[in-house]
C-alpha cells in the first residue's frame, strides 16, 4: 500500500476492525441489490464519531445511467422525522419549550380533547390522533393544523402509539412559533449548517393544474426512486405535501448521514441529557413503553439497545447503537423493500448477542415445530402455499411471500430452532431462528387445532 493512500485511510478514521470487514459489507449488499432490484445504493458506518465505511453501489438513475456516489441524494422518507427530533430537543435545551408542555399553550382555540396531549406524546406518536392519508389539496401547516382540529380522537392520549397521524402537523407548528422561523429555515440553521451538510434539503415537489403538473426544485445528483414491477423496473415518486415535511421528504447523501449520526455520538448538537430524553420512550397507560421515543425509533438488537428510523418503508434505513457508538446508514433507490439492511452491515461489527446459546424449554409438541421448520425454505422463497395458512395469515398470504422474501432471502441458512414459549394448548409460541453462527429472529407463531398457521410475526431481535 502507497503512503498516500495509507494517509487517506487514516484520515477518513478507518480502525483495523473496519479493515477486515470491508469485502464482506461491499459483497452483502451487492448480494441483496441484485436479489432485490435495487438500481443504487450507498452506505455508511461510523464508530465513535469517525467514519470507518463510506460506499456507493450500482446506478442513481437508470435513464442516464448515472453511477451512484457518496454524493448521491436519495430520498430518506420517514428517516426525516430524526432530524425533526433532534431540532425538537435543541429548541428544549434553548429553553424555548418542554417535552411536558400540553400543545394547547402553543394553538389558537384549542379542542377541550386536546387539553392533555403534551409535545412528547405529539413527537412520539402517542398523542391519540386518528391516522388518516396525506392530502395533496392542503395549501399549508396552519390549514392542516385547522383541518385536524376537527377530527375526533381515535384515542385517549398516551393509551397507544398510531403512527401516520397528525402528530407531526402539529409539532410543525410548534417548532415553527417557537423557533421563529419556517420549519425548513429551522433544520437549514440549527443542524444542515452547523454540521456540514451542503446537500440535504427538500425538493419543494407540488401536484398542480388538478393534479397532473409535477414541479420541483433541482436537487444536484439527485437519484430516481424506482419499484420493481414483476420484470421491469418502474420509476416512483411520492410527493410530500408541504405541510407534511417533518414527517418525511427529505433528501439526503450518505455524507451527509453520516456527520448527522456522528454528532449523536457527541455534544456537537445535543448535550447528553438531551440525547438521552431524545431516545427514551414514554411509558403507555397500560405500563409499557412504547416503541417510538422522541422521532425516533427505539428497541434492541443482538442484546444492546437501538436507536433508529427507516424510510419509505427501505429507501433510509439507520440504526444506531449508542452502547457502542456504532451507526450504520443504508440509502437506496428501491421503494419495494423492508428495512433489514442496516441490520445486515450491522452484523459484521456487532459482537454476538448475550442470549445466542439459551437453550429454551422442552418442546411437548415437536411435530408443530417440525411443520414451522419445514415451511421456511417456501416462505424465503416467497412461494408459501395456501394450504398451511389459515384466518388472516391466509387472506394476507401473497403480502406475507413478498415481505418474507425481502426478509429473510438475504439471511445465513438456519442452523437452529428453538422454542422459548408455549401456551398450556400448545397453540400460541415463541421461538429463536438462529442464522448461521449468530443472527437471530424472534418468531411469534399461533396454530390452530389443526396445525395451520393463523399468525405469524418475525422480528430481527
């Protein structure tokens, strides 16, 4: 190796773990592009502040045939609401409002309902919104904020987490009285600028003319967005209302991502105590926390804690381990996905989980794990057949192939099965599928008395 490239290693913060592990991140993602229909795709990893992986693979535009690069912006989607989390929490360390505050002090004629909600259960999805779709004829945040006034509670406020609601709407907003400026302006002066991130932003897309006229702001090296359609790829645009971007629609490169996740590894934009509020869910009124905390993502993988957020559902994916100040940034321009990449890079850095030899408990009915095993290779295959389903899973069976071909088609061939509960009729369990060596899956399984499959839910653990 020339001394000038030693040099640039060294400067780009490469660690001799990173070293070795290089050829296998490139070849696991290549893996899942081709088995995926992904045209582009880039990635980062960052340990500790420094970034010891940056990659670009494949095509940002298929028409032009434009390479992807590390200057390539993708469409983050929903990865958008970290960094309304993170302007959020710097306008609570200014001073300017508190996670506890109810939103009523902050609305012109506020519902009687909305008395209790406070800005925590709005940023963290538990405010009790109803859900409801985007609407492109909505000219403003103040209209939408007026529209929602109008919609009764689907629940009470910190009884559950409903995402895609008006929560974020509301929190626009907020932000914007508070912080004295446009929601955009805010991100530009208190993250984009500080940071160094000269290539994020919105892209201002609109539906005009009764909604056949398209328009939008140029944004330099920007990827297509594609979705594969049984043998061809079609290009894909989502268009953010303007009174949604808090919510999703940024753009982003993996550069850029990457200062973002190396500044939660330190006081740069957030001081501890914030970071910490950041990420830590409220607890729900049946006792249990939720799984949103503020705009972020939060649960555990391979036995440490994660924090995180994808978008659209797979174009973003981030994942961050704060135990060992370990990010990973997945961006592609496939719309057809589920977010397990981040999960896959993650793998090669990650040390084992804690509870990967647990040996589970006696298994009293074998022949139905038997039939759960045996039905895999079909479900990786997303070829799953009708007849070993029944209630829901069985009218859901063709979106269940799909999602668990994307799932688990990119996972090491299963080495072990094994059953970690059982209800007392056998019908209700819990098992851990391990993959190769160390990657492991929780599967909560429910038979009927005639041993078909009526739901079935797998989650990364």
């Amino acid at each position: 190796m020339n001394i000038q490239r030693w040099g640039l290693l060294v400067l780009l913060g490469w660690t001799q773990l990173a070293w070795g592990a290089p050829d296998k991140v490139d070849a696991f993602l290549r893996a899942e592009m081709a088995r995926n229909h992904i045209p582009g795709a880039a990635v980062a990893v960052v340990r500790d502040g420094k970034v010891i992986k940056l990659a670009s693979y494949g095509t940002a535009n298929l028409e032009w045939k434009a390479p992807a690069s590390p200057r390539t912006a993708f469409q983050i989607a929903s990865g958008t609401k970290m960094f309304t989390a993170v302007l959020l929490m710097d306008l609570v360390g200014q001073g300017k409002l508190k996670l506890d505050d109810r939103i009523c002090q902050y609305l012109a004629d506020c519902p009687a309902a909305w008395k209790d909600i406070t800005v925590l259960q709005l940023a963290s999805h538990t405010s009790g919104m109803k859900p409801g779709p985007v609407n492109a004829d909505v000219s403003s945040v103040a209209v939408a904020v007026d529209a929602a006034k109008k919609v009764p509670l689907a629940a009470a406020p910190g009884e559950k987490a409903a995402y895609g609601s008006d929560d974020f709407v509301l929190l626009t907003h907020i932000l914007e009285k508070v912080g004295g400026a446009p929601y955009q302006q805010l991100l530009r002066d208190h993250i984009f600028t500080p940071l160094g991130m000269p290539n994020s932003g919105f892209d201002q897309a609109t539906l005009t003319e009764e909604d056949i006229v398209l328009t939008s702001d140029v944004v330099p090296e920007r990827s297509a967005t594609y979705q594969w359609r049984t043998d061809h790829q079609q290009q894909y645009w989502f268009v953010y209302p303007h009174y949604t971007l808090a919510a999703g629609g940024l753009f982003s490169t993996v550069t850029d991502m990457s200062r973002f996740v190396a500044a939660m590894m330190s006081d740069k934009l957030l001081k501890p105590e914030l970071r910490s509020a950041m990420w830590t869910p409220p607890v729900l009124k049946n006792g249990k926390p939720s799984s949103f905390a503020v705009g972020w993502t939060v649960g555990r993988y391979r036995g440490r804690p994660e924090v995180g957020h994808s978008g659209g559902p797979a174009l973003s994916d981030t994942v961050y381990y704060p135990d060992d100040k370990l990010a990973v940034v997945v961006l592609t321009n496939q719309r057809k996905l589920v977010p397990t990449l981040a999960h896959g890079v993650a793998n090669f850095y990650l040390s084992p989980p804690p509870f990967l030899n647990e040996p589970g408990i006696p298994d009293a009915t074998p022949e139905r794990t038997q039939s759960l095993k045996q039905l895999l290779p079909a479900l990786i295959q997303g070829k799953a057949e009708a007849r070993h389903f029944t209630g829901t899973a069985k009218d859901e069976l063709a979106d269940l192939n799909e999602w668990f071909r994307m799932k688990l088609g990119g996972m090491p061939p299963l080495s072990r099965w094994i059953l970690l509960e059982d209800s007392t009729d056998h019908l209700s369990r819990t098992y851990r599928a391990v993959f190769g060596k160390d990657v492991t899956q929780r599967w909560k399984v429910r038979f009927d008395s005639a041993g078909l499959l009526s739901e079935l839910d797998v989650a990364d653990e």
